[in-house]
C-alpha cells in the first residue's frame, strides 16, 4: 500500500468494490478463481466476504478452483485457527 493511502477498516463495502475482486488477474498460472477468493479472503471482513461469495456465485465462478498445489481455498481455511465464518461462507 502506498505510503499516502490510508487504510480503512470497518468500513461497509460497496456493490463496486466487491466487483473489482472478480477481476484480478495472475501472472503465474495460479487459477484466476482461486486467486480472486484468496485475495478477498484475506482483505475482507466477514460481512464483505459473504457479500463476495454470492456474488462470486452469482457470476458462476468455481468455488471449488484451487491453487498451484492442488488445494481449495476451503482445504486452505481448514487450518486456520480463526477461519469458521469464512469457511462456511464457502460452503
């Protein structure tokens, strides 16, 4: 982040800032589904993140895409002590 941006939190997350998730791309194979949900798992708080998971959905995007290593995000979130609301937002 840059130095002279400030870092919200707590802040609601509009209908624009959710889509500008959909669209990241990855420049080293990694599945573009995987690596949108990674990256709003590990950005969002939980309201935003289970607004994100419908609309992932409702775009029809797989939520079952994993990672170089062959693993889902939920495979991933199981082992994160902290992670119960994310992962069932997934299922």
């Amino acid at each position: 982040m840059k130095r002279d941006k400030k870092r919200i939190e707590g802040e609601p997350w509009s209908a624009e800032q959710l889509q500008l998730y959909l669209d990241f791309n990855t420049y080293d194979g990694t599945d573009r589904d995987f690596h949108c949900l990674y990256r709003a798992y590990t950005r969002m708080d939980e309201t935003a993140f289970l607004q994100f998971v419908a609309l992932f959905k409702s775009e029809g995007r797989n939520l079952a895409a994993t990672n170089p290593d062959g693993h889902t995000l939920a495979a991933l979130l199981a082992n994160h002590a902290q992670s119960e609301f994310y992962l069932g937002a997934l299922v």
